[in-house]
C-alpha cells in the first residue's frame, strides 16, 4: 500500500479539495430518493438491458450489449462466469476486439496496440482509476505501459475499452482506455463460492506447473452489507528461445587481408529460462444502509516473481581475428557470413557463455475507497485511493569461456537467414569444463518504485431542459512518484579467476532441440548451462563492499483536473458533450555527471470531446465522436539523469522538458444488431498525433564509456498520422454453434527526424481475428485464430530500422460440463508454435532475431455454489 496517502490527505490542495467535496454532499442531505450503484465513475451511461444468457454465447451478448447502448465508441469482454474469462490472459482476450494487436514478450501478451499506437499509450484502470506498475528487465524501457503478466484473470468480471475521448474518463491515452471490473459481493448471490485447479504444461520445457484459485462471496438477507474475499496463484513455465544479432553492421571490422568490413559485432543463441509465480488477491466490502448511499472499501493486490536463466552463447567478432577467405557479403554491403578466431592476442575466446541470473519480485497493489450518494435531483460520488508498485530485480551476469587455448572458441557465423554460429572445436560445447570464468562477473540490484494518490468528486444533476438529461461535473487530484535506481556491486572478476571458477562448479546440465521451429542446420541448438544458485552463492558472498550507482532518478507529478459533460437525449439519438481541463507539473529528479540535478516542467491542455449515437432503426446505429487528448512521456524519456550500461556499452539520456503527446481523433461507426448476439459494424477512425516524441539511438563518445556508447535520446520532432477501418462480424447460430469476425485496417505515418516517413512501431497495416465456437447443456468448445502483417519493431539495441514478420497464432478450449457445478477444460495457447521473425530491410532484409514460444496446453477443473 502507497505510503504517501497520508502525506496527500496533509497538503493543502488535498485538504481544499475534500472540504469542497464534503460541503458539497452535506449541503445536499435532505430528501432522498432511490440511487443506483456506479462503478467509480465509469458507470454504464445509459439503461442496460438485463441479459440472462449463460456460457460463450451469455458472454458475448453481454459484451455486444455494452457496446450497443454505450455513448462512446466502447468494445467489452464479459466473464462467461467466475473463473472463465475467454482466455489465459486479459491481454490475450483484448487481441478479439477490433482495432487490437497484441506485443508478445515472453509468450504471454504483455502489452496492446490499440488503433495505430504503441502500448504506453493506451491506459489501463482498474475499477476506473490508475494503476501504479514497475518493469523488470534492466535492457528494456521504462514507461507507462501496464505489464498485463501482472493479472490474473479470475478475478476480473469484465472488462471495458474506451476507443473514444469523454470528458469524465481519466487522460492519458491516445490509443484507447482499459478499465478493468472486479467482481462485488452485492451484485452476486449471497454464499457464492467458486474454487479451480489447474495443470500447465509448456511443450519446450517438458514440465508441468500448477496453478489454483478460490472465490467466496456474502451477504445480508436484506443486501445492504456484503463481503467479498479472492486468491488466486498461478505458477509456470516461460520458455524463450532466441537467436539474434546486436546492434547494426558496423564497418569497424578488418580481416586477415586487411580488407575493412561491415558486419555485426555481436550475436548469439540464447536460452531464457524462467519460474514464474503468479499471485493475485482481492478484499471488497460494501455497505449500503439506506437505498440511496453505498459505501465501499476495495483492496487488490498483483505480485509476480520469475526468477530465470538467461544463457546466451555469444559470439563476438572482434574477440578474435577475422579471416580474409571467409566472408561474405551481400548486395546491402553487409557481411554475412565469416570465421573468427582467437587469434589476436587479447586472449579472448570469441564464442562464449554470458550466463545472467535474475531475481525480479514484483507488486502492485490498490486500495479504494468509494461512497456514492444521490438526493432529489443529484447524484454525488467521492472517491480517494492509493496504488505502488514496487519492482526488486537482483542480477548478476557472468562470461565463461576457454582462455588457456582462446582459439577453441573460434566459430564461423552466418546471418544471411536464421542465425548459424558453428564451433570450429566441435566438441567445445560438450563439456561445461572447458569454459573458465573471465571479463564479467557484475552484480546488481535494481530498484523501481511508483506510487499514485488520487481523489476526485463526481456530481450529476438531472435536468429538464430540453435534450439535455443530465449534467455530469467533477474534479479530481492525482499525485505519482516514479523512481528507479540501479545498484551495481561488481564481483572481483580477478578473483574470481584466481579461484579458479569453472562452468563445471556451476553444472546445469545441457539443452538441445532449441530453435526447431525456425532454426538452419548451423543454428546453435544445443550447449551448456548453469545452475545459478551456486552462482548466487558466490556473488552473495564476494560481492563488492562500496556501491556503484549505475542510474538514480525520479519523476514527480502533480495532476489537477476538472471536467463538465453534458448528456443529452432525443427522439431516435443520444450522446454528451463535454471539456475536461487537466494541468501537470513535472518535477525531474537525477543526477548528470555524477552531480545531483533537476529539472521541472508544467503544462496544461483544454481536453473537448462529442460522442453521438443515433437510431437509424431500431436495430441499426449511426455513431460519430471527436475529441482531443494526451499521452505523457515515457518516464526514461524524462529523467534527469543517464543510465549507462558498460558491458554492452549504451546509454540513455532523458530530460523532463519534452511535450506530451497530443491527439485530435474522430470516429464514424455504423452497427446493426440483427439479433441479441449478432452484429455486422464498421468504424472509420482518424487520429492527428502532434508533439511525437522520437526515440533516437546513434554510436558516439560518451562520458562514462570505456570509449563509444550507443546512446539513446528522445524529444517532440513533428506529427503523426493514423487512419483506419475496423469491421466487425458476429452471429450466434440457434443450433448451438456461434461465429466470431473482425478486421482493421490501419495506415499510420510519421516522419522522422532525418526526413523520412515510416509507419509508427508495433503497427500492423492489415490484422484480423476469427473464432467459433459450440456449447450445449454438456461441452463448450472455441477455436480462436489472429493474425497480425508486419510491423516494425525496436529490439536489442538494432539502431535501424526493423521489421517483424506477420505473426498468426490459434488458440483452442475445451469444456465439460460434467456436473451442475463442476466444469473440466482443457485449453491450448500458441498450438503451431509460431515464431517472431525480425528483419532489418536496410542491411539486405538479414534477420534480426527470432523468438520461438512454444506451445502451452492447460487441464483443469473448477466448482462453483
């Protein structure tokens, strides 16, 4: 829980602004009439009708009902029931929804474009507030995305996407709003208890893992008090298989003849191997003594550790000598097929283990408190909380590899299709003794802190004038602290290698079959690993006794916002006009040179924002909305500080004067619902993008590096542009059977710093899903397929321009129900074992890198009473 609600109900703006809120409601006790429920100010807007369907079929209809009576551009995913949401993850659900793709990481989704932008700029809620969220991996960037490997699904009844800006939703997407809806012991029947276990198998890793989750629910007779308690843990395997090359060509390389070379410095084959545990916990009280007030009290708590091996057999270029009657180069000037050796005297073997152990814990947790009152003509919400998230990653990297004879660890490499690294000692990978400890034993703790504070009032007052219904006003108070710090406590690598560390000390076996879905004969697919606990044990013990402070900085920000939203109503159409007001102040926090420093920013932004929904018939819709919002930097974009890796030699520098992004966007949508589970829509969809922060990454000296650095700066350089169509089918069949559809098409441009015009990251042009299902009184079964064209992509520092393969990828399930409260499923993630493919068009089209997956399979077995 965030420690700094207590210092937020202290401060004055705080204190001013609850004294308002509470005036307010006390000046309106009085009559009373009926109130109904709201769900923190994201509330259905209109009268919904009640859907009673259960199963697939129940699900989508509640869905598809949502969207239908919603004044936004609004797609939902409904829980068929507790325990069953459509799939393994939230993020693997959202790939359904039209205007959607995915960013798979490890496997499991981890973050989603929506409409042409990348995933920190869309926004997840939870119950209609922000949530506070660290990453963990020390290569990657820091930013506002919400890591979806957080949450389990079980918990969550439902979730809603806002595609369209309204005034009292919170800013700070451009793509699209996630709010995620927990389950509440009132709206559910009095002793409902729910319990699952589950079995997971990852095919790669030949290993099962575990997983269970149980649900109890309560409530008075007369329902004005309920309870509701939630645990969930989930354990599995994640298994990634990756061959890659790091950074760009380069024409730094001269061969045996003397002749100067473009070629990658760097590539290797890697194996990441990782546990991880997944927790999630949930504790909702409500409480509503009288029809018209409803207090509630509601705590949510998110952990995730996944402690891995990342064992990469690395290949370096310049460890050795290149030879002059080896290469080859391509027509792009690029070489793509070498030998090296250890010849050059450094004594360094060129092919080596780089063995890196991680121990990341992760948390988040939530806690809200929610009161909502209505009397005569208004209805008055308040709502305070507090969410932090905290992320510890120890780490230690190791390099291991023959240096008594260096030429054993010469190799001959081909990047020309899927990587190739081949040994000249064949039998260099059969034995972990040949590979002694040397150049690299590091040791680092990293740190990463956010915090949210947050209270708001919200006032609706229902008018009779003319079409206007009701007129909806609010204020909110947001304060958030992201920090992040790198302690760096190298291990004595002289030491170490006086110890005489061997691979042998540390022996974890040997991997083989790796890359079988993409990999060359040539492709290393088979070596030695570590067993990193002993690994720990030494860096524990000799690590070092002062602390090197790699990175330290923090953001602040102060958000102030009010909002006014008119809705109105008429014969045959309906919507709300509104403005939302938002400032910021930005206090940066950091150290430059190793001197402490800061630097502050304030802006604010008028917010405006229509959405109509006019019945052509009864069955057919004819939607528009435009608005204006914003998305704020990336928090690494904005330190005031550097974060300096030496060992492969790069450098990010951030500053906090950079704009956020802005966004104009407009929608035109036709839908017609030609049955209560049936819709064919079309939605054309524009978004103007100013202020776009480019992310740009070039060789140069730099402080802090041995000698040249890739460093990595971002700042506001022109627009960006996005226009696409979404379209929609889905029909629920009387016989059972049901049919799922849809298709966006996405044309997203910005122009580069250098003058060229490129489509935006992570932004397929054509992508599409389709799934169908059957359920009757015994089975439910669903087959659900996506595919994603290609897009570009940012990875392992590539520096240029690189584009990712299409990716596809078919999901199944199964269900029986085998009695009235005991279901058995059995599902199956990734069943082909499709594979990322990154390519770079500007080197020849070499590939870049490829992760493999695997596929996942799940058996389990869930009660319900």
């Amino acid at each position: 829980m965030s420690k700094k609600l207590t210092n937020l109900i202290k401060n004055n703006t705080a204190m001013r602004f609850i004294s308002f809120s509470t005036i307010a409601l006390t000046g309106a006790m009085g009559n009373v009439y009926a109130a109904e429920a709201a769900d923190n100010n994201l509330a259905d807007k209109s009268d919904v009708e009640i859907i009673q369907v259960k199963g697939i079929r129940g699900s989508l209809t509640r869905a598809l009902n949502s969207k239908r009576f919603s004044d936004s551009v609004l797609d939902s995913i409904s829980a068929e029931d507790i325990g069953k949401f459509p799939d393994k993850n939230i993020g693997d659900a959202m790939q359904r929804i039209p205007g959607v793709t995915v960013v798979r990481t490890y496997g499991e989704v981890s973050g989603v474009t929506v409409r042409g932008t990348a995933p920190e700029h869309s926004m997840v809620l939870l119950n209609g507030q922000n949530v506070a969220s660290v990453g963990w991996f020390d290569l990657g960037g820091i930013n506002r995305s919400f890591n979806f490997e957080m949450l389990a699904s079980e918990q969550v009844s439902g979730m809603d996407l806002y595609k369209s800006v309204e005034a009292d939703v919170n800013e700070g997407a451009i793509g699209g709003t996630v709010n995620l809806k927990t389950r509440k012991p009132l709206e559910l029947d009095a002793g409902t208890v729910f319990a699952s276990v589950e079995g997971a198998y990852h095919e790669n890793s030949e290993e099962w893992d575990p997983a269970y989750s149980a649900l109890g629910s309560w409530k008075t007779d007369d329902e004005t008090f309920g309870i509701l308690v939630a645990y969930s843990n989930e354990q599995s395997k994640v298994y990634r298989e990756t061959l890659s090359n790091f950074g760009t060509p380069s024409g730094s390389f001269t061969d045996s003849n003397g002749v100067s070379h473009n070629s990658y410095g760097a590539m290797s084959s890697i194996l990441f191997d990782e546990d991880r545990e997944r927790t999630s916990s949930q504790i909702t009280v409500q409480y509503a003594p009288t029809d018209n007030l409803l207090i509630g009290l509601n705590y949510n708590l998110f952990e995730l550790n996944n402690d891995h091996i990342n064992t990469a057999q690395f290949g370096i270029v310049g460890f050795g000598t290149l030879d002059g009657n080896s290469t080859t180069t391509n027509n792009a000037g690029v070489l793509t097929q070498g030998t090296t050796n250890g010849a050059n005297g450094a004594g360094l073997p060129p092919l080596f283990n780089n063995t890196v152990l991680r121990k990341p814990e992760m948390q988040t947790d939530a806690l809200n408190f929610t009161l909502e009152y209505t009397v005569n003509d208004w209805s008055i919400g308040i709502v305070a909380g507090s969410s932090s998230a905290e992320g510890r990653t120890l780490q230690s990297s190791t390099w291991w590899g023959d240096t008594t004879n260096a030429a054993n660890g010469g190799y001959t490499y081909d990047v020309a299709g899927a990587l190739e690294i081949i040994p000249t000692n064949s039998d260099y990978m059969s034995s972990h003794s040949n590979f002694d400890i040397f150049q690299e034993f590091t040791y680092i703790n990293y740190v990463r802190d956010n915090d949210i504070d947050y209270i708001q009032s919200d006032f609706t007052y229902q008018l009779d004038k003319g079409m206007f219904t009701t007129l909806d006003f609010g204020l909110k108070y947001q304060s958030q602290t992201f920090a992040s710090r790198g302690d760096y406590r190298d291990v004595d690598v002289n030491k170490a290698i006086a110890d005489g560390l061997n691979l042998s000390d540390y022996n974890g076996g040997f991997v083989s079959g790796l890359h079988s879905k993409e990999g060359r004969p040539g492709s290393l697919s088979a070596f030695p690993v570590a067993d990193g606990a002993g690994i720990w044990d030494y860096a524990y013990q000799n690590q070092a006794d002062t602390t090197t402070t790699l990175s330290q900085f923090s953001i602040e920000e102060d958000i102030t916002a009010f909002y006014v939203k008119g809705n109105f109503e008429g014969d045959g159409f309906r919507g709300n006009v509104g403005l939302r007001y938002v400032g910021t102040d930005v206090l940066s926090k950091g150290s430059i040179d190793g001197l402490p420093s800061q630097g502050k920013k304030d802006y604010s932004n008028f917010l405006p924002s229509v959405n109509i929904a006019a019945d052509i018939s009864d069955d057919l819709i004819f939607r528009f909305a435009a608005g204006s919002t914003i998305s704020r930097p990336d928090y690494d974009a904005m330190q005031m500080a550097e974060t300096i890796s030496v060992s492969f030699a790069t450098a990010t520098v951030g500053s906090p004067n950079l704009e956020p992004y802005k966004a104009d966007q407009y929608d035109i949508g036709l839908e017609w619902y030609f049955d209560e589970a049936s819709i064919v829509g079309a939605t054309f969809f524009i978004k103007n993008i100013s202020d776009y922060i480019e992310t740009t990454a070039a060789v140069e000296p730099y402080d802090g590096c041995s000698q040249t650095c890739l460093v990595t700066r971002s700042r506001n350089v022109g627009t960006g542009d996005v226009t696409g169509l979404e379209l929609q089918i889905q029909h629920a069949f009387d016989n059972g059977f049901g049919v799922q559809g849809n298709y966006t098409y996405t044309d997203s441009e910005r122009t580069t710093s250098d003058g060229k015009i490129v489509p935006l990251d992570d932004v397929s042009k054509n992508s599409f899903n389709l799934s169908a299902y059957y359920e009757d009184d015994n089975f439910s079964a669903r087959l659900a397929y996506n595919y994603r064209d290609e897009f570009m992509r940012q990875y392992n520092n590539s520096g240029s321009a690189s584009v990712n393969d299409a990716y596809s990828q078919l999901d199944a399930s199964v269900i029986w129900h085998a009695m009235d409260n005991l279901d058995i499923s059995l599902e199956a993630v990734n069943l082909t074992n499709e594979a990322l493919v990154l390519r770079q068009p500007d080197f020849g089209n070499v590939v870049h890198s490829i992760d493999e997956f695997g596929t996942r399979y799940f058996l389990g077995a869930s009660i319900k009473f």
